[in-house]
C-alpha cells in the first residue's frame, strides 16, 4: 500500500534535479501590450513594445545571488526552511515550470507524478551505483563511480526536452 502523503519536503529532490537539470530551459517571450520595465542592477531598463527575449533558465536557476555559492551543487536540503517547511523562492527565481498567466498547468500532475514514481520505486528496491566493468574493462569504486555518474550530468542533449547523452548504470535490489 502506497501512501502520498502531500507534506512540503517530499518535493525537495524534485524542485532542485529541476533547478540544475530544468527540462525547458529557455522562455521565449515577447513584450505585447505595453512597454514594459525590467529590473537589472537596480534600474528599471524599459523593454519597448514587440521585443522578443529569451529568459534564461539554466542561468536564474545556477545563479550565486540567489541560490548561495554552492548554486551548482544537488542539495535537497536547500529547499527546506528552518521550520520544515518548503522554500518559496521569489518571484523569477525559479522558473523549472514557468510563471505567470502560462506558467505550465500540469505543475500540480507532473508533482504527484514524481512521487509516485518514486514511492514505487524506493518501496520495492534500493539503488546503488552499477560497478562492474565499464567500457575500459576497469573495476570502479561505489565514490569513483557516483563521481563519475555526476561528470556525466554535465554531458547532456537538449533536443525537444533534456535528455542524458551519456548512459548511467544502476543496479537495483529487491527489497527484503
Ligand atoms: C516535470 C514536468 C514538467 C515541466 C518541467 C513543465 C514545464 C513547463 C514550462 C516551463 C512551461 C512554459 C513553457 C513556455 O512558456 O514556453 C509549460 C507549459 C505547459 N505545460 Fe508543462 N511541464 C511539465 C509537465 C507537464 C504536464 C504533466 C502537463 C500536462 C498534464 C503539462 C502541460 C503544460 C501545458 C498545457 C503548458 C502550456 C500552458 C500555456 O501555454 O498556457 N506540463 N510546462
């Protein structure tokens, strides 16, 4: 029986794989109605009418004034506040699902999606890094292999949506 229970630190590892690894990392936008005025080193810099601009995801969510000096690091943990409950970054900061009037609206499915993938998977198995023989015949550390798994993060394809261009092998046990 699988319980998904809706508490706040259940989407910590989701919200920060998306803050490094953001499936659309560029919002295509265009300046419509009005000219409109965008905040940059404490000015108001007007973007004139029909302007079109590309908000740079990757950038906003690796960027050291807002996420600390260890922006590039996977830490959960950053998105829990000291009272246990998730962080709200402020408005631009994070933009894995977009916002504003098209922000994304399968936010709330593709949330409870990930965490019943997860307590499907983590209910039956236990993971660990794969450390059989690799392409060189060479015999790998649980550490070496885990170091090399997150080099191979960096090598990724963007085509429709993100995807890893490099395999990672895993093995998973049945739990007893
Ligand atoms: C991790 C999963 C997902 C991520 C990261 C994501 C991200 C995004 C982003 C960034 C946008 C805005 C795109 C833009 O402005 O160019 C968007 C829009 C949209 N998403 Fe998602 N999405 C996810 C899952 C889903 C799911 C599961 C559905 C449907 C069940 C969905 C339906 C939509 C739709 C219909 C829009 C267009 C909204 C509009 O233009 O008004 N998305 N999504």
């Amino acid at each position: 029986m699988i319980h998904l229970f809706l508490i706040d630190a259940d989407r910590c590892p989701q919200y920060e794989t998306l803050r490094l690894w953001p499936v659309v990392q560029g919002l295509p936008k265009k300046a419509s109605a009005t000219t409109c005025c965008i905040p940059y080193n404490g000015e108001m810099v007007p973007i004139p009418v029909g302007t079109r601009m590309v908000a740079d995801v990757v950038a906003i969510h690796r960027h050291q004034g807002v996420w600390g000096q260890d922006s590039s690091e996977w830490n959960p943990g950053r998105w829990l506040t000291s009272d246990g409950k998730i962080r709200r970054p402020s408005k631009g900061e994070f933009l894995a699902f977009s916002e504003g009037a098209r922000a994304c609206i399968g936010k709330k499915f593709a949330e409870t999606e990930f965490k019943g993938i997860m307590c499907c998977l983590f209910e039956n198995y236990k993971v660990k890094m794969h450390i059989g023989s690799n392409k060189e015949d060479v015999l790998l550390t649980q550490e070496e292999a885990r170091e090399q798994a997150l080099k191979s993060m960096n090598f990724l394809k963007y085509r429709l949506a993100l995807s890893l261009a490099r395999r990672i092998p895993l093995d998973w046990t049945q739990r007893s």
